[in-house]
C-alpha cells in the first residue's frame, strides 16, 4: 500500500541550528512528494515538492532530494530560524485513477532564541 | 483574498447536534476534499469530489456527510456529532493535471463537541 513515516516530535533546536526531519514512504506506483508546512493556527502550506527521482525540492532553505533507493524524502536546513516553527507534514501522492494524497503525521519544530 | 476559506473557524456543539462546516474555494480546481487532523494522527481524509457530480468517500467517512453545492462550495455535515468528532478539519482543493496535484488548504475549522 502507500503511506508515509516520518520522525516524531517535537524537535526542538537552538537559532542557527541545522535541521532534519526524516521521512520515508512506501508506494504501490510512482509516487510525487511532498513537505507541507503548518504554522500556528493556520491550514498547510505547501513547502517544496519533488516528482521524480533524485529530483530535490527547495524553498525558503529547506531542501529535500527524492531518494527512490532508500525511499527517503528527508527534509533539511542549514540554519533553522524562530519563524520556522511549525508542524512539518511529508506526503506522498500516486497517479492511479486518483491522485490521493497519504499524509504523514506531522513533525512540530520549536525553533529557542 | 484567500483562495480557500472556511466556515465557521471555530465551533462548540453540543452531542447530538447538527453541525455542518463549509468550504468555498475561488481557485477554480474541480477537485475538494475533506481532512480531520488529530494530535499525533496526521490528516486523514474524510470524503473527495472530482466534480459537482462525483462524491466519493474517504478513509473515515462513518458519522460524516457531504454536498458539493456548485464547483466552488464543498460542506461536510455531522448529522450528530458526538465527542470523538472533535478535531480541525481542514477543506482542500486541487485541480488534475496541474502541479502535479498540489492540493491548496483552507484555514481550517475548529470544532469541540461536548
């Protein structure tokens, strides 16, 4: 079937810290990823995004690279900021006849001065 | 403006009541659907709809209904709501064929039944 693992949290890191949220999935076709990003009191924003393999998504300095070897879409920055902190969601959606979207459960950051 | 609003952001019920949360999206995506989020759980989803006329049910359904009234509304009625229902639902959209199907969330709903 398809769903999606990620680390649990909270993570909590110092200002200027680096970041890694992991995140592993399994799929039954050729899955596109996703990170979703939610700040306090808001819907999900997507983050980045990747669609094939060894692709890497990028925003805001947070990167992630389609790993279809080790089907990993791992979530890293150089220097997490207090305005990062947020509730971090991986996902995954496969082309069959719908392009669901299989969410995982979420990675809050709490981002200290 | 947001592209996807909800209605009410926050609501306190009652067991037993109906209550019905809505969804209005000006992106013109033909697809919406509906999530709860619980702590710890991620989203799950609730029911989807690819058109006006396609109504179809997702992993948690039971205790749920829905009606997509035109292109641009999807609501999600609880006929009566009971305590486990408390949750943020959140209301999506996506349009096939573009972005690969990023889907677009509103705000999201806050709803406790007591």
């Amino acid at each position: 079937g398809n769903s999606v693992t990620q680390m649990e949290g909270p993570v909590t890191l110092s200002e200027e810290a680096f970041l890694t949220i992991n995140c592993t999935y399994t799929a039954t076709g050729y899955p596109s990823l996703f990170w979703y990003v939610q700040y306090p009191g808001e819907g999900l924003q997507l983050l980045l995004k990747a669609t094939k393999a060894d692709d890497k998504g990028s925003n805001k300095g947070f990167e992630a690279t389609y790993r279809k070897e080790t089907t990993s879409f791992h979530l890293e920055k150089g220097s997490v900021q207090v305005s990062d902190s947020a509730v971090y969601f991986c996902a995954l959606s496969v082309r069959d006849n719908f392009n669901k979207f299989y969410f995982g459960s979420g990675t809050k950051l709490n981002v200290k001065p | 403006d947001a592209d996807v609003t909800q209605t009410p952001r926050n609501r306190i019920t009652k067991t037993g009541k109906r209550i019905m949360l809505e969804c209005s999206q000006t992106k013109g995506h033909d697809r919406m659907y509906w999530y709860r989020q619980d702590p710890g759980l991620g989203l799950r989803l609730i029911y989807y709809s690819f058109d006006v006329k396609d109504i179809n049910k997702g992993e948690i359904s039971d205790g749920y209904s829905v009606s997509r009234q035109a292109q641009a509304k999807f609501s999600l009625s609880l006929e009566s709501a009971i305590p486990n229902q408390t949750a943020l639902y959140f209301c999506a959209t996506s349009q096939e064929g573009k972005s690969y199907n990023e889907q677009f969330f509103g705000p999201g709903t806050r709803l406790t039944v007591l």
